[in-house]
C-alpha cells in the first residue's frame, strides 16, 4: 500500500526526522518507545528542533538522549525539574521539558518535583507511570497499587506497611503553578492520538509562558510486571485505570 492513499492522520508508522536509528535498549511492549516517538513528533511539528532540551532521568529512560536528536541534559535521580528549571530561566527562549519514571519523579524527586510545578516554572513534564521501578529490577514505587506483587513487595502491597498508591499528578493539579495536568496513556491508536494531543498543548503552554505542565502517561512495564505486552495492556486497563483515571485533571490554558 502507497503512502498516498492513506490519509495523514492515520499514517503512524511513519518515523519522525528526530529519532535516529540506534537501536532502542526497551523491552518489546514497554511504552516509552511510542511516548519517545510522540515527543519526538510534537517538537518537530512545533519546528523546535534547535530549540528543546529534554532533561532525562535516571530509569529505563536514562538512555532518551541517545534516541532522540536534540539537545539533552542528564540529571542525577530525581533532580531533573531542577535542573530544567536552571535551564529555562537561562534561555527562557528553549522548549525545556523533563522525561520521568515514576520512582524518579514521585519518590527521590517528590520535593524537586513538586516544587518546581508550585513555581510555575515554564517548563513540561512528562511522567511515565509504570507503578513498578524499571530499570533496577522491579522494585515497590510510590504508585504500586495495592495488593500489587514486586520484588520488594512479594505478598503485594500492604498498605499497613508500605503506604498507599502516590496519586502526584492529582497532587499536581492542585498546585497554583501548573496550568495543564494530563493523564493519557499509549496502547491504541485512540490513545496515542489524545496523549499526542496533551503533550503538544504541554509543550505550547510552557513556550507561551503560563506556568508548568504535567502529562503522566500511565503505561506498562511487562518485563517487571512478568506478563507479556498483552497481558500487560489488559492487567494495565484492569487494575491501573481505576486508580490513575484517564484525562486532563487541569488545563487553565485557553489554548
Ligand atoms: C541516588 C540513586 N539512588 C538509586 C539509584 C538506583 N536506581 C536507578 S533507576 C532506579 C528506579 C527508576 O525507576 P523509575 O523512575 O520508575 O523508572 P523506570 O525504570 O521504571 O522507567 C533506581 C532506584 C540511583 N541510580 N541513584
């Protein structure tokens, strides 16, 4: 099939110009492929090239800057919203944005984290919410659900013992600084389409000065998790759905 009977929006496997082709360390079925793909699009159509910098985290993302074409700065565990807001206010003019797990962003680096989005720093985070610690093997993170089994959790977690599920984007929407809070996620095209959406307005509300955005993508993480891609898009829609719910929590953005 040409590429000229298909219409442009259903065109998804084109590769955007900003991702090269090393090969990307991910497991198969792990979501930050699609949200680098995502990123990498939404910079290019806003003609940012030379203009973003991501800042990218200690986890499975560690690795974003080898991926996708632009400037990049690597931050120690946690710190990344501080160091993007360094960043921005020396080049107020760059697209700056962060690229977070969930133990990254709403465990070691709850204090950066919270702070920067309660200043209003002009800068876009975007929160990958596998609910597990990747990289390191799959231990408990702050938004393991309840009764979920990790490495550290084996019996799953006990709320008696390991606190309750860390709802941070909720916790973000509430702060003065943020003027977008999203939640989407990347298993089918419907939901490609609307998490696209939401970092675009992301990354437009920050170049326009009104405050900090968040877009959390809840996603999977089948290697910790033990269960294949699909499994994992199912286990993901049963259990973390009711919990992480779907949407904008927050958008004062008038765009
Ligand atoms: C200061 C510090 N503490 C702990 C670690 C070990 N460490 C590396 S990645 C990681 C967890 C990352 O999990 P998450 O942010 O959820 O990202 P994911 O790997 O799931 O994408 C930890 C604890 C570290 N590298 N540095």
């Amino acid at each position: 099939m040409s590429d000229n009977i298909i219409a442009p929006e259903n065109l998804v496997y084109k590769k955007p110009k900003l991702l090269n082709n090393e090969t990307m360390h991910y497991c198969p079925g792990c979501s930050h492929g699609v949200v680098h793909k995502l990123v990498s699009e939404v910079i290019e159509e806003m003609g940012m090239e030379d203009k973003a910098i991501g800042v990218s985290p200690v986890g499975c993302a560690v690795f974003a800057y080898r991926y996708i074409d632009i400037d990049w700065q690597e931050a120690p565990h946690g710190r990344a919203p501080a160091l993007a807001t360094g960043i921005k206010r020396v080049w107020p003019d760059r697209l700056v944005f962060t690229y977070q797990g969930d133990g990254d962003l709403a465990c070691i680096g709850t204090a950066e984290t919270i702070h920067a989005l309660n200043r209003g720093e002009n800068i876009s985070i975007i929160f990958i919410n596998n609910a597990i610690y990747g990289m390191t093997g799959g231990q408990m993170a702050p938004t393991t659900l309840i009764g979920q089994k990790t490495a550290t959790c084996p019996y799953g977690r006990d709320p008696k013992i390991h606190g309750y599920p860390l709802n941070i984007t909720q916790i973000a929407s509430g702060l003065e600084g943020t003027c977008f809070v999203s939640r989407q996620s990347v298993e089918t095209m419907s939901a490609i389409i609307k998490a696209k959406k939401a970092i675009r307005k992301a990354f437009t509300s920050s170049m326009l000065g009104k405050g900090s955005s968040l877009v959390e993508i809840v996603s999977t993480c089948n290697s910790g998790w033990k269960l294949s891609p699909i499994k994992a898009n199912e286990w993901m829609r049963d259990n973390m759905y009711p919990k992480y719910v779907k949407g904008d929590l927050k958008d004062t953005t008038g765009l």
